[in-house]
C-alpha cells in the first residue's frame, strides 16, 4: 500500500511499513509506561521550559517521542543512502533478531529491577516501587526497540560498505587489466597505443574514486545525523528527560560517529585505495616511454598521470577524493553541535540521579 502510495519500488515500500508497524508499536510501549509510572515519572522524566509565568512542565513522554521520532527518521535517511533489502534482511535472519531482542531485553530488566531496589533502599513506599517496576517492564519492550534502530543503521551501512567495496574491487581489476594491455603493447614498441591505456587506466582510477564517494557518503550522513541528534539532546529541553545528563549521551555518541568515520576511511584507504594505486604505479613505471625516442609530448603526458597518482596516494589526496557532499553535511552538522554545547555548558540542567 505505502509502495503505491508514494510511488516507490515494492521493496522499499514494504521496509517502509515494516519500519512504520515497528515505530507504532515502540512509541505505543513508551506511553503505556508513561500511564505506568503516573506521576513518579511525571516528577523525574518532565519536559522543563521557562515562560513569563515561570517555569512550565510537559510529560516526558513527548521529550522521547520527539527523540525517538528523530532517530527513526536516521533510520529512513539510512535506508535511503543503502540498497539494503531490510524486510529480507529482517526475515532471513529472524532467529538472531529475536535472540538479540530477548538478550537485551533480560539486560534492561536487570538494570530496571536495580533501579526499583535502588528506590527500595531510599525509603521509598510500595505504591512508588510498583510504579517503577510496572513502568520499567512496559519501557524495556521500547528500549529494546530503541537500540534495534541503532544496531539496524549499524547493520546496514555494514552491508552497504562490502557491496560498494565488491563495485570498486571490480573497478580495480578492469583497471590492473588495462594496464597489463599497456604492458603488452609497450614491449611490442607501440608507444601510442600504450598511452592510450595508460590514459584509459588513470580514467578508470577516476571512477573508481567516486565509488568511494558513494562508499563513504553514508557514514558522512550517519555521521551528520548523529551529531544533529547531539544538539537536540544538548540545546533543547528534550534534555531534561534524561536522568544522567545529556552530556555522556553526546559524548558517547560523537564519539561513536567520529570513530566510525576513521575506520571506515582507514579500512578504505588500506584494503582498497592504496593498494590499487601502488599497483597502478608499478605496472606505469614499467611503460615509462623511452626518453631517446624524442617523443616528449607522450613523455610529457606520461609523467603527468604519474603525478596525478602519486598525489592522490598519501592520506591527504585520499581524503579530498572521498570528500562528497556528505562530508560537507558531517562537518557542518559537527559544527553545530560545537557551538550549540558550548553555548548551553552542555547539560548543566539535566538531573544526575540514577532513579
């Protein structure tokens, strides 16, 4: 139906309902745990505003709602830069999702049940302590759904990252292929023709180096969503929802989204660009028109795409040649983030108690 709707391809229609039915059951567990705890979590999980009358309070309900409403659109951005099938990734490997939701799952309920001795211990009464494990059984099930969003992006720039790389190790073959051909027509003493590879062979680099674009250009949005995310939780009353603070979360996170930025870009640069590259400038230098022939503008040339390699080959070059434009989004995002948490002293009005 959703397919039809918004004229997509079957399969994108059909991850698009499964992802909505997901949504609507997590957001319809994080109420139901809301109306649990009543007015214990009214006192701890609200929304803080300030107006002319003062300070003013919402449910943190609709904090949540709002964070989670935002993760999940990181999900659709996500499935949107990847040719992942998600329904068939999710119905193939049914057994290990609910093995992963149930493991989860038993974690939370452990930490939930530590939180209501925890109350126990304070002195709290017993209507206040059925509160909070009534609440927290229904807010596991959402929790549980919570970090799924953040495993199934993981998942599928996982899968994204090897089928961009099989494209570009593809590309790499065609390209040592042609130059092989220069190798031949070279010692057969056709200079022209060897060139001519040569120039065909650097062309092909090119290429090759806009599938790494494409490679990298999810974790760049990953990447700039995660940070996008951060300000909400920094610079927003969102904020107040959480009891440890927004701090560690975007500290955490950032640093999550920046680590997985680096090793995308190190696993890149090591298992595919540089080793193509150096292959490429071996197999040139064993073209290298004779100097003696007079035929300087092949020379010429020639010496050109040498160049041209060798300043794409260190770190630097690589990095300006995976630079699309989700690296300008990643960066610009990051940006915002930096100021938004140095404009706000980063979470001085979260709460710091552990119930």
């Amino acid at each position: 139906m959703l397919a039809s709707l918004l004229n997509l391809p079957p399969a994108e229609g059909d991850d698009f309902e499964l992802l909505f039915a997901i949504y609507v059951v997590a957001v319809g567990f994080l109420l139901w745990a809301y109306v649990l705890a009543g007015q214990v979590w009214v006192e701890r999980h609200s929304v803080r505003y300030m107006t002319e009358k003062g300070e003013q309070r919402v449910s943190g309900f609709w904090g949540e709602l709002f964070l989670f409403t935002a993760c999940t659109i990181v999900v659709v951005v996500a499935l949107a830069f990847t040719s992942v099938d998600f329904t068939d990734l999710f119905v193939r490997n049914a057994g290990a999702v609910a093995l992963g939701f149930l493991a989860v799952f038993l974690i939370y309920l452990v930490y939930a049940f530590s939180v209501v001795r925890a109350a126990k211990n304070e002195g709290k009464d017993k209507a206040y302590q059925a509160h909070l494990r009534n609440a927290y059984c229904a807010y596991a099930v959402y929790s549980v759904i919570f970090f799924a969003c953040g495993a199934l992006v993981v998942t599928l720039l996982g899968f994204e990252f090897y089928a961009d790389k099989t494209v570009f190790d593809a590309q790499s073959l065609d390209i040592l292929n042609t130059l092989a051909k220069a190798e031949a027509a070279s010692r057969n003493g056709a200079v022209g023709a060897t060139l001519a590879y040569v120039e065909d062979a650097n062309g092909g680099v090119a290429m090759a180096t806009n599938t790494l674009q494409d490679q990298m250009n999810p974790t760049f949005v990953f990447a700039a969503c995660v940070f996008a995310l951060n300000v909400l939780l920094v610079a927003t009353p969102v904020k107040n929802v959480f009891l440890k603070g927004a701090a560690a979360i975007t500290q955490v996170t950032t640093a999550i989204a920046i680590g997985g930025m680096i090793l995308m870009g190190l696993l890149v640069y090591f298992g595919s660009y540089a080793v193509l590259i150096e292959n490429a400038l071996g197999m040139i230098a064993a073209v290298r028109p004779d100097p003696e022939l007079g035929l300087w503008e092949e020379t010429k040339r020639f010496n050109e795409i040498v160049v041209q390699l060798n300043q794409r080959r260190n770190l630097l070059g690589f990095a300006g040649a995976i630079s699309g434009e989700g690296s300008g989004v990643a960066l610009f995002a990051g940006g915002i983030q930096f100021a938004a948490e140095r404009a706000t002293g980063g979470d001085k009005g979260a709460k710091k108690s552990g119930i």
